[in-house]
C-alpha cells in the first residue's frame, strides 16, 4: 500500500475500530455502550462482533498481543546493500527478515534504500548471536550495517486517538466526534 491509498472504512467503524483500541478488553456489551455513550451510535453487541469480525477479515486491523516492553532489549537495524549483488540475494534476506521472530517491524525509511528493523531479544548476547548469523546466511548482501540499541521504549502502544484524524475527514465522523464531546 501507498500513501495514496487507504482502506476505505465507514466512520462508524473507525468509531468502533478506535473504541476498540482504547478498551481492548472490553466484552462487545460494554463496546456497545461505550458507543452509545460517546459516539450516539446504537448497535447491538452481537452486530459490533460481525463488524469487528469482517474488519479483521478485511485487514483493517490485526490483533496481537504485545509482551511487555520490559521483557525483551529492542535494537534497531540499518541495513545498507551491496547493489552488484542485489538481484540475486535480496529476496532470500527479505524472506528471512520478514519471517524471523525477533524482528517486530520491517521498513524501507530513506532515500537510499535501506532496509530497517526493529527487532527485540532478550540479551545483547543473543542479538549479537542473530546479527552474525545474518551476516553468515546473507554476507553477500550486505554492504553497510549498523545497529542501534533502544535504551528506553517510552511507548509502544497505539493510542485510540489517532483515529480521530480520519473521523474528522467526514461530516458523519465529525459528528460522531461531536457526540463524544458533549
């Protein structure tokens, strides 16, 4: 996906969607209040659980459980490539990043190219174990790479608010916007 396109999800269901987020435990009961309350939106809980259900489905959203930060060392990797060896190398180290368990999140982020990567492990120890055995698997690849340890993970969550940007891209969202101020 692009910066030009997007989901197209209703503003109800951004409604719901930022709802959701911001109580995750939440039975779909107590969803359906939380709607009433603050957005005037009135469904039952059982259709806020088909709603909920298709917009996984669709991949609007994934659920995952996100351990405690304390648990693991984050580490953040730029990986610089060797171009003469790009063609024939650069799927099996993409292959091997976006499938290996450490690694939270996988990104292109500047204009040379790089790859990056927030990865997380228990011990300096055994991110150094994992950053040589990248280098053993995809050597050829890799030109330039550093890595960077995150000291202190201030915040990793994503805040229910964040939603209210695309609510108020429309009149029917402003006016759910609306209803949770009053």
């Amino acid at each position: 996906m692009d910066e030009t396109d997007s989901f197209d999800v209703s503003p109800r269901d951004i409604a719901i969607l930022k709802a959701r987020v911001d109580s995750p435990t939440a039975s779909t009961r107590e969803l359906s209040q939380i709607l009433e309350e603050e957005y005037g939106i009135s469904l039952s809980h059982n259709r806020i659980n088909e709603i909920l259900r298709t917009m996984s489905e669709q991949e609007v959203f994934r659920e995952m459980i996100l351990p405690n930060r304390e648990i693991f060392r984050h580490y953040l990797f730029r990986i610089s490539f060797n171009f003469p060896n790009f063609e024939d190398n650069w799927q099996s180290c993409y292959d091997a990043l976006q499938n290996d368990p450490h690694v939270l999140m996988f990104f292109t982020a500047d204009t040379n190219y790089q790859w990056h990567a927030i990865a997380q492990f228990r011990t300096d120890d055994h991110m150094e174990r994992w950053v040589h055995e990248l280098f053993k698997a995809h050597g050829d690849l890799i030109s330039d790479f550093h890595n960077t340890m995150l000291h202190s993970v201030h915040k990793f969550q994503t805040d229910a608010a964040v939603f209210d940007n695309i609510l108020a891209e429309t009149e029917e969202g402003r006016q759910y916007l609306e209803s949770g101020e009053q």
